[in-house]
C-alpha cells in the first residue's frame, strides 16, 4: 500500500514525463528560436535560452553542440552580464555529410596477420621475421608489383 507522500511522487513524476521534450523536439525549438532571433539581426544569449527553455545547461550544451557539429548553428563568445557565454547564431549554409573511405586491403595481404606464430614471432628467436618465407615471399612480391 503505498503512504501519501510515495502517492504525491508518483503523481509528481509521471505528470513531469509529458512536459520532458524529445531530444528533436527540443533541437527544433531551439533552431526556431535562434532562426527567429538571428532574423532580426540579433543572435541568442545561450544563458537566456536555457532559462527559457526550461532546461539546464547541461542537457541545451549537448543539443548545442549537435547542432553546430550539424553546421546548423554558430556560436561567438561573449561577456554577458560580467560572465563569460555564447550567442547563438542561426547558420543558413549546412555543411555537407564527409565521407571517409579507408581501403585495409594491403594490410590484410600481410602475410603476418593470418600466421599461427604471431604471437612468438620475434627477432633472433625461433620465429624470426627476417627468416620468414612467407614474409619473404610477399616482400618480393611488392617489390615486384612495384618495378613493373
């Protein structure tokens, strides 16, 4: 049986649920207040957003810094209010997606990679890379694929 006060948490807690937004509800909120405040030539105080919003810093830091990352917003530094903050400036240009291609197959070719002996190869032991066939092998090879 739950006691008044267990009862008045429970309430607390699950009416607070509706008024938690979405982590893009929120990201749209924000590029909406920015877009409307950079239109009129001025930009958004972080600090003051945050007390509008409702939110802590942390938590609008974290969507702040996705948005810029995005290149959706800009961010100077200022003083405000003798403490130091950002304005926030809507970015009308969005940065296009980078795309990295990393090509791993002249390392997977390397014979060392699938030998059983990795582990005790080293030089001047009984495995020993400067004596290896394999290895050898494969030098020649490159340095073949190389001269022609």
């Amino acid at each position: 049986m739950l006691g008044l006060c267990e009862l008045y948490l429970l309430r607390k807690v699950l009416s607070l649920g509706s008024q938690i937004p979405s982590k893009e509800g929120l990201e749209e909120r924000i590029l909406e207040i920015v877009r409307e405040a950079s239109k009129k030539g001025s930009g958004v105080v972080q600090s003051e957003l945050w007390h509008a919003l409702g939110i802590d810093s942390r938590e609008g830091s974290k969507v702040v810094a996705r948005l810029i990352r995005r290149g959706l917003l800009m961010r100077e530094a200022i003083i405000y209010k003798g403490k130091k903050t950002y304005k926030l400036h809507y970015s009308d240009s969005v940065r296009a997606p980078v795309s990295i291609s990393v090509n791993l197959n002249p390392v997977i070719e390397v014979p060392c990679f699938s030998c059983r002996q990795i582990g005790r190869c080293g030089i001047g032991g009984y495995y020993d890379p400067t004596k290896c066939p394999l290895l050898t092998r494969y030098i020649a090879q490159l340095a073949f694929r190389g001269f022609s």
